[in-house]
C-alpha cells in the first residue's frame, strides 16, 4: 500500500492543459518574432532599393548638372536655417552675417581676378567692402551714396599707386583694365549688398528680405528642377549651355507662385503684389545668374571657389540675390503704402 505521508510530500503534477497553453503561447511568440524579423528585413530591402535608386538618379544629375544633389540641398538647408534665424530674431545679426558674406565675396572675386591675371588689392577691398555693407545698415541713404563714390576712388588710386611703386611693367590697357575691375568689384558685391541693408533697416523691412531671398531661391530652384527634369532648348548657350527655356518656365511659375504667396500670407499686401515681385525678381535673378555664368566664362573658370560643397562659392549662391537687392528696395518703396493695417 502507498503512504498516505508520500503522496502528500510528492510535488503537484501540472496539468497537461497548462502545458499545452504554455507551447502555445511559445510558438505563438517564435511567430511573432519570425514576423517582425521578416517585416524588419522588408523594410531594409525598400530601405537599400530606395537608397540605390535615389543614388543612381543623383550620379545621373551630377553627371548633367555638375553639382552633387545631396550635399546641394544639404548646404542649403544649413546656410537657410543661419539666414531665417539671423534674419528674424534681430535685424543686426543679419547685418553682421551680410557683412561677412559680401567679404568672403570680394576674397573669392580677388582670387578670380588673380588666377585670370589681374591685379587686385585684397586688403582694402576686403575692408572696404565690409565698411560699404555696415554704412547700408548705420548711414542715411546719401552718406551710402558718398561712401560708394570714396570706396570705387580709393580702390582705383590705390590699384594706380600699387602699380607706380611695383616693379612689374604692364601696360597702360591691363593698368586701367585692373583699376575698373577694382571698382566693378565694389559695385558688384557689397554696393548691392549695401542695398538689401536699406531694405532691412526699414519698418517690417526683414519680411521683404526674407520674401526677395524666398522668391530668388524658388526661382532657381524651379529652374533646376524643370530643367532636369525637361529641359531640351538651350537658353543661352554661348553663356551658359546648361540652362533652358524648359527651366526658365519652371522658374517662372515658382517664382510667381512664392511671390502670390508670400504677399498674401507674410507682407499683409493684396495678392496681386505678389505677381509683379515674383516677376521682377525672376527676372534679376535669371539676368544675375546669366551675368555671373559670363564672368566666369571670360575668367575661364566653372566656379567662384569650392568653399559651398555642391554650390560652388559664395558668389555662386549669391549670383541671382545680388541684383535682385535693389529690385525689391524698389518694390518696397513703391508697395508699402498698400500694406494691409
């Protein structure tokens, strides 16, 4: 007979449905495992295809365009956030940021004008340059006027005075050629830029800067991107073989579009501003970018500098705002009375 004492000492037997339940929940839990890895394993596969793909589209880009597309918009995005946070918190950071913008242009062009046999003075271009820039933001509109006429006078005696005490002979043609591209220089980069400080000092005037530089990037953007994607009739190929009427067509429908936009919704004008600013600053930035492409041609050269990855130089990315500067200080002044209170 059995001892009542062993059995009671003996551990429970678990029923066979509690371990039924716990396979179950096993194999219930290895599926679930085996499903997630396989949608895991998806996802990366899109992931890599996708990847792949965006690749091979943006070697065929770089191939056409000559610019890296994701590096491009890379830069882009960093150098737009440095401009909306300097633009908007206080108008004298921007003006500082301009200041060290238009330098940094004057140092590529210098370099340019070397390379290209050129004398060029870097030291009091460069400080001039930056005092013009300051004196949009710090002087009245007719002490800016006086101090563009003294910046072109000092780089042209000084280029003068330079060449009297060098030892290098050179002609009376590179000798005056050299002394006009000193001063072209300074009306180039930081006189135009001195303008947009004219802009930006007035009441609400960092709205239409940021909505200028809005409108010029939409404009070369659409250009880019129609051009890329349909562009077949050169527009001017003597001067620049990679832009089309296809892209111009792009650039004037983004460029129209932003402007609509940025009356209506940021400038509290009436909608129909926004036409005549998208058309006009379509137009000086296609004539400043087509301006640009014609120096660098005459300089030889496919670049200001490579400091922008998949930009260029500075002046590469400031070629079509330059001239759109005082566009839109002219649009201000004739606009403005129209604000919405």
């Amino acid at each position: 007979m059995t001892d009542p004492a062993d059995e009671g000492s003996r551990p429970p037997v678990p029923p066979p449905r509690a371990a039924g339940r716990d396979d179950d929940a096993q194999e219930a839990s290895a599926a679930f495992q085996a499903h997630v890895r396989a949608a895991r394993e998806e996802f990366e596969s899109h992931v890599a295809h996708a990847r792949d793909q965006f690749g091979e589209a943006n070697e065929r880009i770089k191939q056409r365009m000559g610019r890296d597309l994701i590096v491009a918009i890379l830069i882009g995005l960093a150098i737009g956030v440095v401009v909306l946070a300097s633009l908007l918190f206080v108008k004298w950071a921007f003006a500082i940021l301009a200041v060290a913008v238009a330098a940094l242009g004057v140092f590529e062009m210098g370099r340019a004008l070397d390379a290209a046999g050129r004398r060029f003075d870097l030291v009091p271009q460069v400080t001039l340059a930056a005092a013009l820039v300051a004196g949009g933001f710090l002087l009245d509109v007719w002490m800016l006027w006086v101090l563009v006429f003294v910046d072109v006078a000092i780089v042209v005696v000084w280029r003068l005075l330079a060449q009297m005490m060098s030892a290098h002979e050179r002609t009376v043609d590179d000798i005056v050629t050299d002394a006009l591209a000193g001063g072209f220089v300074q009306l180039y980069v930081p006189f135009l830029a001195s303008l947009a400080m004219v802009l930006l000092r007035e009441d609400g005037g960092e709205w239409w800067v940021l909505a200028f530089l809005i409108v010029a990037v939409a404009s070369d953007t659409g250009a880019y991107a129609a051009g890329v994607a349909f562009g077949r009739t050169p527009m001017a190929p003597r001067i620049s073989p990679k832009k089309t009427w296809e892209g111009f067509a792009g650039a004037t429908l983004a460029a129209l579009s932003a402007g609509v936009l940025l009356a209506w919704l940021m400038l509290g004008m009436p909608w129909w501003v926004g036409l005549p600013l998208g058309a006009v600053i379509l137009l000086t930035a296609t004539a400043g970018d087509l301006g640009e492409s014609m120096l660098k041609r005459d300089l030889g050269i496919k670049d200001m500098s490579s400091w922008l990855p998949g930009h260029g130089g500075v002046l590469d990315r400031l070629d079509s705002i330059l001239p759109s500067a005082p566009a839109a200080l002219a649009l201000f002044l004739l606009f403005s009375p129209l604000a919405v209170a």
